[in-house]
C-alpha cells in the first residue's frame, strides 16, 4: 500500500465520528440506484463499496453488504443498518466470489486510488458482479492525479479527478457501459454520479510502468466468461509467453501484469462468437480507445496479435513485425494471430515474434507506487 493511500485511510480511522456528523448521504441517488437494480433483475448479493459510516445502506437493496478498509467506519454501520452484514476489505482485491453481486454502489470510494491503478480495481469489480449487473461510481470531473488539496478540511486524503474522455476510455476498458450520468458541483470539484453495467466481456488488465501491452482483436465468448484473453486450450498466445519467458504463470493476466509489467486489452471490447461480427466503426472506436489508453500509461511498446484485425482497422498493407505507425505515441509491433486455427504460424515464431516486440521497447519507468 502507498504511503498516501495509508494517510489517506489513517485521516477515515482517526475522525469517522466527525466525518459521520459533518457529512450527509446522497439518499436520493441511493433509492435512484435501488430501483434500478430492482428492474435488472440479476441475482445476486448487492455491496456498498467504501461505505464509510453506512448511512446510505437504510435506502440501498435490503441486506446489502458494507465494506470499508477502516475499522472506525465499519463501527459505526450499525447506527445505520443493524443487521447489515460487514466487511473491512481492500477495493483492489475485494472479497466476493466471482459473479456473485447483483450490483455495487461506490460513492467517492476509487476517488482514493491513484488514476493508473483504477483500471486494476475495475477489473476485480468486473469479476465480481455478474453480467448485466448494476453499478454506482461516485467520481471527481477534472485532471488531477493524486493530490493532497491545501483546503481540504479533512486535511491528509489524496484524491484523483478524471478528464471525461479518459474515463470512458477505462470503463470501457474495464468491461461497463456507462447507462446514466448526473454532474453537479461539489465544492471546488465537479462530482460524477455514474449508472454503469456490466458487460459480458474481458476486462483489461493495464497499469503504470508496463513493458508490453498486448492487444488481442476480441474476447470470444468463452474467453469472457473465463475472464481471461487467449483463454482456450487451442489458442497459442499463453504457451508462446511461457515459451519466451515472459510469463510464469499459465493464463493468470494479474499476475503477468503485476510481476512481469506485460498488459492486457483488446481493440475491440465486444465479445461475439466470430470476428467476422465487428463493424468497421467499432474497429475505429477501438483504436481511438487505444490511442487515449496507450497515451496515458504510455507502455513500452504495444504488440497487435492478429494482421486481420489491424489491417481492417488500421492499415490494409500491413505485414508482421514493427509498424511505421504508432499508437499514443508508442511502438507498434503487428504479429501473426496466436489461434490455433492459424495452424501455419508455428510457436516458434510467436516466440520469436513476442521476444522482438519486447526489444523494441522504450523504457517506460516503474512507478515507486506499482499496485502489488
């Protein structure tokens, strides 16, 4: 954990009671969110995620869940809902089973996480509630990563703001279509009141300080309901990482971003049955999404496996290996389509292909916060 993030949690520890008294819920969102996970109808638990003293759990979905990282907060829950079941857990690692909530409400809790580890909490996010599942992200509108405010009367919280184009880039990334948006000022900020869904889908695996980020077309459906890209056996993308020493573990993409600083993501995030399905808008919205993404965290270099895709959506006279083009700024490395079906590239050549496309990498940094 981040020396901030443990200030910031030590400032909720020390003066919950005075948060509690000099703060108010937003009740009206709150019963907005419970109806709305009413009419999605998918089952499951429902969790208040960061729920600081639990009042708004008397007007979210009856036995919803109360998870906090302090101690202090979770005390004070049962001046709210007595028989509220509770949690102190971590919104980076959360304790839920796989598809098990129905819906999630986060108000102003990944305000508290620096911006580049967010996509890695969505992704636990997205393993957790269940296809078609409802979301509330409580946010900040704006462009600040990680900052301590001069004015903040709960003095010692870090926060970060999003800029709007950036944020619907990691949300999509993340596997949620935003479904409603409220904007209203909150003090010197803007917040952002998010009705998001989860999709059926695979959520990137991206942070700070990536060495490679690899870019499959699309999740097949089973690779989405796996969670995993390149999830079949047939499928080569995982042996050929092992083979070149770039994974440890076979089909684990957390551990290979955290341990090997290698990403994940698609360029397109609709899951279908066959590529032949995508549109060539989505094909340039996946790029324009990739552009802000690669940008942003600005990976080492970013290596496409599959020429068909990239050459619908980018260029048509496309041939393996490195790209004159660049995405975000960065190195582009075109290799063959890992499937099994494509049976005349052998291993060896995805190897080999996965080993150049690392050498050519810029150095991108290791943050001295990398999410572990």
């Amino acid at each position: 954990m981040s020396e901030a993030l443990a200030r910031t949690l030590e400032v909720y520890e020390r003066r919950a009671l005075e948060w509690e008294r000099r703060r108010e819920p937003r009740t009206d969102a709150a019963s907005a969110f419970t109806r709305a996970v009413a009419a999605a109808g998918v089952p499951g638990a429902v969790a208040d995620l960061g729920c600081g003293p639990g009042w708004h759990l008397p007007h979210l979905p009856g036995g919803t869940v109360a998870l906090d990282a302090t101690a202090a907060m979770l005390d004070l829950v049962p001046r709210h809902a007595s028989g509220a079941p509770r949690v102190r857990g971590d919104l980076r690692r959360l304790p839920f089973a796989t598809a098990s909530l129905a819906a999630a409400w986060a108000e102003r809790s990944y305000v508290h996480l620096p911006r580049a580890w967010v996509p890695l909490a969505l992704r636990e996010l997205h393993r957790c509630v269940a296809v078609g599942g409802t979301v509330h992200l409580g946010l900040f509108a704006g462009d600040d990563e990680w900052v301590a405010p001069d004015d903040d009367e709960f003095g010692g919280r870090w926060f970060s703001a999003w800029p709007r184009d950036l944020l619907g880039a990691v949300l999509e990334g993340a596997g949620f279509t935003v479904r409603g948006e409220e904007a209203r000022p909150d003090g010197p900020v803007e917040h952002l009141s998010l009705s998001v869904r989860r999709e059926r889908t695979i959520a990137d695996t991206v942070g700070p300080g990536m060495r490679l980020l690899l870019v499959g077309l699309n999740p097949s459906l089973v690779a989405a309901d796996a969670g995993v890209g390149f999830h079949r056996r047939g499928n080569r993308a995982w042996p050929a990482l092992l083979a070149a020493g770039l994974a440890t573990v076979d089909r684990d993409p957390v551990d290979l971003l955290v341990r090997h600083r290698i990403g994940m993501t698609d360029l397109v995030k609709r899951a279908s049955p066959r590529a032949g399905e995508l549109s060539a808008a989505e094909y340039a919205h996946g790029v324009e999404r990739l552009e802000r993404l690669c940008a942003w965290l600005r990976p080492g270099a970013v290596c496409v496996l599959g020429l068909t895709g990239w050459r619908r959506a980018v260029d048509p006279d496309a041939v393996a290996g490195p790209q004159p083009g660049r995405l975000g700024g960065r190195r582009v490395h075109l290799m063959p389509n890992p499937s099994g079906a494509n049976a005349h590239t052998t291993l060896d050549e995805l190897v080999e292909h996965l080993t150049e496309a690392l050498g050519s990498a810029e150095d991108p940094g290791v943050p001295r916060d990398w999410p572990s």
